[in-house]
C-alpha cells in the first residue's frame, strides 16, 4: 500500500528536546531518525492517566453496591486486563517505526477506513470524556463560565497535539511530577479525614453482575489506549528491549489508573457528576484547594493532547490528504463541542455511555492485528520485520472486516449502558461481557481466514 509523502510524511523531531512542529504523519520513521529509551514510555502513560475520567471512574463499583474492596478487585483485574494488550501492541513501534492505526493497513487492506474512522471519532470523545472535568476545574478555579474553561484546556491540549511526538513525551515527563504532587496531597486528605466506605449494597447474583460490570468499565479505559499504543513508541530504535517497553508500560499506565479509581472509591460520596467541585470541597478553598483544580485541568491537557495526536494520524490512515498538525487541530476543535454537549444535560449517564461506547470495537480490533502480526511473524520465520516489505504485501479487505464487523454484532447482547441493555447482560443481572466476547469472536473468525491465506502464499 502506498503512501504519499507530500501529505503522509515530513519534518520529523531530531532527538530529545526538540520541540519544533513535527509534520510527519503516518509513513514509517526511518531507523536514522530514532532516538530515545524505553524508559520514557513509563511517564508517557503515567501522567495521563491521573485524570478526574479515572477518578469518576473508579465511583462506579460503589454506585453499583460494591463494598471497597470487592470493588477495589474488579477494578484491578479490569485495569490489567486493558492495560496488557497496550503494553504488547506499543512494543511494535520501535520494531517498524509505525503508529497503532497506520501498522494496522497491514491486516486491514483498504478496509483500514472503518477503524480509522472509529479511532478518530473515539480520540474526539475522549477529548470530550477528559475535557469535561477539565474545563469544569479551570472554570472553578478562576471563576470563569464553564464554556470558558473547556475553550481554554482544548485550546492547549491543541497546541501540544500540533506541536507532536516529543512534545507530548516532554510535557509527560514534568507533569508526571507536577500531577504525582498532586493527587498525593489529594490522598492525603483522603486519608486524614474521609472514612473507607464499607457496606455492600448488593448480593448474590447482583453482585456478581456489578463486580463483572466494575470490571468491564475499568478494562473500558485501559484498553481504549490499544489504539494509540505504538504511536508514542515509533521513534524509540529498533534496539530497544520489548520487555522494557512492555512493562515500562504496563507499570505506568496500571499504576496510574489504580491510584485515580482507588481515589474515586474512597471518596465516591464527594466525587459527585461534577468531580472538580468534589475535589474543591475536599481540599478547601485555600491554596491547596487551587492547585488541586489547576492539576485537574493541567491533568486534562496532558491526557488530551495524545488524543488529538492519535486523532491526527487515524484520519490520515482513513484516507484524508491533510497534514498531521492540521488534523490535530480538527480533533481538538470537534472535541470542543462534544464537551459542551455533554456538559449541557444528565452528564452522569452522557459519560458513563459514551465511555463505554467508544470501546467496544477495540477488542476486535485488537483481535485482528495481534492474529495478523502472528502470522506475519510466522512467515518471516525469525528475520527481522522489513516494514516496508510488510506494506508491500497487505492483506485483502474482507477477512479483517468480516471479522471486525461480526465480533461487534456478536458482542450488542452483552452490552449494558444507560441507553441499551442487551438481554444477555440483563439476564446476568447487568454483568458487561461485551468486551471480552468480541476479542474472542474476532479471533476465531479471523485466524482461520487468515492462516488458510498464509497456507496458500
């Protein structure tokens, strides 16, 4: 498959530090421009990942009638459920110097539309998801109208997306620390002075399902980040170690996640819809108080300048001729008015659907191009991934569509959010398997299709 270097490629960062616009899109990083350790993949996914979107988050397992600790598992197993398969997929960028969504041509073919549409849709909710909380916090903080807030967090998170990779990985690093101080004062004052919820509400049968449902929404965040996973490992040189990328990871994305949901089931009676005036109450109207809503909105802006990023190349990978920076912008700007949409009615159940929906697809996904990379692997026998002999030889369209499309349809019973409860999660008493159903069922459509075409190359 081709790609037309006058849009897909260009200026690309020279080495750490460099914070010039990078205009390079989806074409793969030559292996002279690499640079960089695994290590920095830890802070890439640590401070994004300690957002008020976690926090709310974690209020789920109590909201269902979970006592903290049974809800403190599933949220656990969730978040290391999601987490793994970003670990594994980020580890493909040093080893073809590709994002998720443009390696992803290899087993989709021409059908890469239908996911690169899905992921670009998906990075503007998120920016919508985070930018609530965000815009909410900034408006709070400085008495601004909440649509004020929102402009001003989406407009910096803008800046960061267009300005690109190193940039992003720059404001990580410091925002790791800046974030860390943060939510640390914030448990803290959890600690001090608001006791650990105890009771369970629900039994038997319901708590089984709310325990399935706690985890599923959990694995709902980690594994939303699958489709970014290699984009911020592609400039790293073919040399560096897979299990340090791996774990690097695993360990940034996991603990950040705990922190913020354990944040949010210790405190679920304070973090009502509107987090940041939760987090305002808790830590008073004093300085302490301040910072802690600047970290949300700076939290924000972290999180979401990824998102216009991977945004930016998903719509490329769709098939639109812009340049990168361009369609960073597009993202943040579309993300701009889902936020005031969601901000405008019962944002409680407005999130909780959205976050949910814009999952589903990814463990098809997921599926396809882990059954796609194996058998590519397989082929080579041991050599070395040329990538540029890889997109030489794409598969056709229609195994991986097939595939994709039927492990969505399968998983619609297992659904359960505000809008629609498919009768399986009803009869399971509200138990969210959708998820795991649709990597299963794309899996076992796809391998066979997949390996009887390796069988006759």
């Amino acid at each position: 498959m081709t790609i037309e270097r006058p849009v897909f490629d260009g200026r690309m960062p020279a080495g750490s530090g460099d914070l010039s616009v990078e205009r390079h899109g989806i074409g793969p990083v030559p292996e002279n421009n690499r640079y960089g350790r695994p290590g920095r993949l830890f802070t890439v996914w640590f401070a994004p990942n300690l957002t008020m979107t976690g926090v709310f988050t974690g209020t789920v397992g109590i909201a269902l009638g979970l006592d903290f600790w049974t809800a403190f598992a599933a949220m656990a197993l969730g978040t290391l459920l999601g987490a793994a398969p970003s670990a594994y997929l980020g580890t493909w960028g040093s080893l073809t110097g590709t994002g998720q969504l443009p390696l992803s041509r290899l087993a989709f073919g021409r059908g890469v539309v239908l996911p690169g549409v899905l992921q670009w849709l998906s990075s503007i909710a998120w920016d919508a998801l985070i930018g609530l909380f965000g815009g909410d916090a900034l408006a709070r903080l400085l008495g601004w109208p909440f649509w004020l807030g929102a402009l001003t967090v989406l407009l910096l998170q803008g800046v960061v997306g267009v300005l690109g990779y190193e940039a992003i990985h720059r404001l990580q690093t410091v925002m790791t620390f800046v974030l860390g101080a943060a939510f640390l004062a914030l448990s803290v004052k959890l600690l001090d002075g608001v006791p650990l919820p105890s009771a369970a509400t629900a039994h038997g049968a319901d708590r089984a399902g709310a325990f399935l449902l706690t985890t599923t929404v959990a694995l709902s965040l980690a594994i939303s980040w699958a489709p970014y996973a290699s984009d911020f490992s592609r400039y790293l040189p073919r040399s560096s170690s897979r299990q340090r990328m791996f774990w690097y990871t695993l360990l940034g994305m996991a603990a950040a996640y705990l922190w913020v949901q354990t944040l949010g089931l210790w405190a679920a009676g304070l973090f009502t819809d509107q987090t940041a005036a939760g987090v305002q109450k808790l830590l008073g109207g004093g300085g302490l108080g301040a910072f802690g809503l600047l970290a949300i909105a700076a939290s924000a802006v972290c999180s979401n300048a990824m998102n216009d990023y991977s945004g930016s190349l998903a719509l490329q990978t769709a098939g639109v001729r812009i340049p990168r920076p361009l369609a960073a912008a597009v993202a943040a700007v579309l993300g701009f008015l889902l936020v005031l949409w969601m901000h405008a009615a019962d944002t409680a159940a407005r999130f909780q659907n959205v976050l949910l929906f814009v999952g589903y697809w990814i463990p098809g996904f997921i599926g396809v191009v882990a059954i796609d990379w194996l058998a590519r692997a397989r082929a080579r026998g041991g050599a070395p991934v040329d990538v540029h002999e890889e997109f030489a030889r794409p598969q056709p369209w229609w195994p991986a569509a097939l595939a994709f499309v039927a492990a969505f349809a399968v998983a619609v019973p297992f659904m359960d959010t505000t809008l629609y409860v498919g009768p399986v999660a009803e009869a399971l008493h509200g138990a969210d398997l959708a998820y795991f159903v649709a990597f299963l069922v794309s899996v076992v459509v796809y391998a066979p299709l997949r390996l009887r075409r390796a069988r006759g190359n």
